[in-house]
C-alpha cells in the first residue's frame, strides 16, 4: 500500500507564505525520485490559497492538493459554506472530514462528518475521515470505543479504499508535541483495520494514517508500525524541510 503524507496548513499564513511554501515542497521533493514514487504527497491550504497552490502545481505530477472542510449540503443558501462541488471544480483531489478541531469547535457531530464525506465521495474526490479519542477518554479506557463509534456513524457505508482514508490523530496529541507511544499506535491501528474489515468494501485496503504532533525525528518509528499507511501533519508540515524528511522517512 502506498503511504500518504498529508500536510494540514490549518489556519496559517499568508497568501505569499503559501506560495513560498508550496514552491519549497516542489523543489525541495524533485531530487527524490524514490519518494515521489513510493508515497503520495498532499498538501492542503486554507480555502483561500487553493488557487494559487493549484497553479503552482499545475506542472507537478507528485503532489496533490485538497481541502480542510466542505459543507455537508450541495449548494445554495449556507453561507460561509465550501461545498464539495467547488473544491472538486478547483480540481482538489482530497478533502478532510471531522477534523477534531471541527468536532471540537464548531460542534461538529458524526452524522454531520458523514454528510461531508458523502459529499466528497459524490463530487468524486477522496475524503479523508478524522477520529480519535481525547485524553479523558483515553484515562477511563474508552478510547476503543470512542473510535469504533466515530468510524461506524462518520465513514459512509460506500466507503472504499479509492474514496476513502482514515485518520487516527488522539486530539490530546494533536499540537502539543505529545505522540502516542508505538505500542498504542499499534493497537489501535490494528483495532481500526479489523473494523474497516469487517464493515467496508475492501476494508482491508483502506489507508489509516496517524496524526498528532508527527515530527522529523519520530516519523520513521511512527511509520514503521503495522496499518499506519502515512501521516496527517499538521505543525510540521507548515516547514518544507520538516515535511520532506517526514516524507522520506515514509
Ligand atoms: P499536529 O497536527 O501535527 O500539529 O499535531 C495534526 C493535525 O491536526 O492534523
């Protein structure tokens, strides 16, 4: 299976900032032609910068670019909304879904998260689905079964590994330079493998990334474990070099 480094600008920089980074990630990748062949590589921006991301790469056949939300409706009076149509229209590849900063802060819920990834789906574009327990819930060890909810009620039943990704990132992990220990990637990626099994098409196929506070220095351990098929990356992301040698570790 080949790995997915994905990199999540949030909401970062400027429009000058973006073109400098997109540019640094080009070029910086070019001399390596085993990585672009081994891994794919995504990047995506604010809404705003998708354009000027997308004409960056409008020659650059190794790196993807997609969005961090889209609206769970089709079109018409939502305003503020992204939908799914317009990203797929700006030629976006990816679209992430149920982020935990969008669970968290703009309440966010499961059957919401699954409207938007049947619209990613329907606009024919790869959602990827964000899980992931908070450190309470880790605490009581609920954290299999906060999971296993947010899978079953989050990833559309036409889930398959062309439209889907999965992406385990423990929100207490997330920006805080905290990693969950191997041991615990492990289980619960095997734990979210056994599940994509028996509940999706080709389940076993469908890629889990990790996500949390991926850095340079525990990529490759990260990325060395059984069922972790890449990386969600926020901070490190927004640093080419940083991006890269993650990548490279893939
Ligand atoms: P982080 O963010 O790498 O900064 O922890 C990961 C994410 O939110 O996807």
């Amino acid at each position: 299976m080949k790995n997915l480094i994905a990199g999540n600008w949030k909401m970062n920089g400027t429009l000058d900032g973006a073109r400098a980074l997109i540019a640094d990630i080009v070029n910086g990748l070019d001399a390596y032609d085993d990585v672009k062949k081994k891994c794919d590589i995504l990047c995506c921006p604010p809404f705003l910068y998708i354009p000027a991301v997308r004409h960056s790469l409008h020659s650059v056949n190794y790196v993807s670019f997609g969005g961090q939300d889209c609206s769970a409706f089709d079109n018409g009076a939502h305003t503020g909304d992204v939908s799914a149509e317009m990203l797929k229209d700006s030629n976006c590849e990816y679209v992430i879904v149920g982020h935990s900063e969008r669970r968290q802060y703009q309440d966010e819920s499961d059957k919401t998260v699954q409207k938007k990834a049947e619209q990613t789906h329907k606009n024919n574009m790869c959602a990827i689905i964000c899980v992931g327990e908070l450190e309470s819930q880790r605490e009581a060890g609920q954290e299999q079964h906060v999971v296993r909810e947010q899978i079953l009620n989050s990833l559309p039943k036409a889930s398959t590994p062309e439209n889907t990704v999965v992406a385990y990132e423990p929100v207490w992990a997330i920006g805080t330079g905290k990693t969950a220990s191997p041991a615990d990637i492990n289980e619960m990626h095997n734990f979210i493998r056994d599940l994509l099994r028996e509940h999706y098409k080709d389940g076993h196929a469908i890629r889990i990334l990790y996500g949390g506070s991926v850095k340079p220095d525990n990529a490759e351990e990260i990325l060395s474990i059984e069922n972790v098929n890449g990386a969600l990356v926020g901070g490190a992301s927004l640093d080419a070099k940083s991006f890269i040698a993650i990548a490279k570790a893939a």
